[in-house]
C-alpha cells in the first residue's frame, strides 16, 4: 500500500470516533467547592496552609533580592523601620496570594 492510504486507514478510527463523541453523553461537571462543612474546613486548612508557606517563601526571596538582611535586622537590632517594610511586602506578597486562591 501506499504512505498516503496508510496513513488514512490510521487516522479514520481516529476522526470517526472524534465526529461521534458530541452525540455520547457528558458527564456531570463537579465542582470543586465543598458538598459538606467538614470538606469545606479541610479546604480552608489546605489553602491556609499552602498560602502561609507561599508567604515565607516569598519574604525569604525578598530576603534574598534585597542588600543586608532583614530578619537580622528587625529580630536582633529591634529596627522598627525594617519591620513596617517587611510587614509591608508579607502583606502584599498575601494579597497576590489570595487573588491567585480566589482565581
């Protein structure tokens, strides 16, 4: 057989299935959100968990990206200063955090 003939005897199961799969019956779509008030305080743990790891880790990068460091400065020089910013970026940092949560 010719490459051209193969090649259609290959991508005919393919098309044909692909042309009656609008006619099958879709599934029901579940959403994510919780059914019931115990899945709904695991949900709020999860993401309170992933979003206070992502807050560290996003202070420490800063940390990392700025001159000096931070944490010594605010916990062993009590520089209120240094506090006030790096609350300032923690809060930021959590706002991105949540509208990314949120979607």
């Amino acid at each position: 057989m010719k490459k051209p003939i193969r090649l259609a005897l290959v991508l005919l199961p393919l098309l044909a299935s692909s042309l009656f799969a609008a006619d099958a019956p879709t599934p029901a779509v579940t959403s994510w959100h919780a059914q019931t008030l115990l899945s709904a305080i695991g949900n709020v743990l999860i993401f309170a968990g992933i979003g206070i790891v992502a807050a560290i880790i996003g202070f420490k990068l800063f940390d990392l990206c700025t001159p000096g460091n931070w944490q010594k400065e605010i916990v062993e020089n009590k520089n209120v200063a240094a506090a006030i910013v790096a609350g300032a970026v923690i809060l930021g940092i959590c706002l991105i955090i949540a509208a990314s949560i949120l979607g």
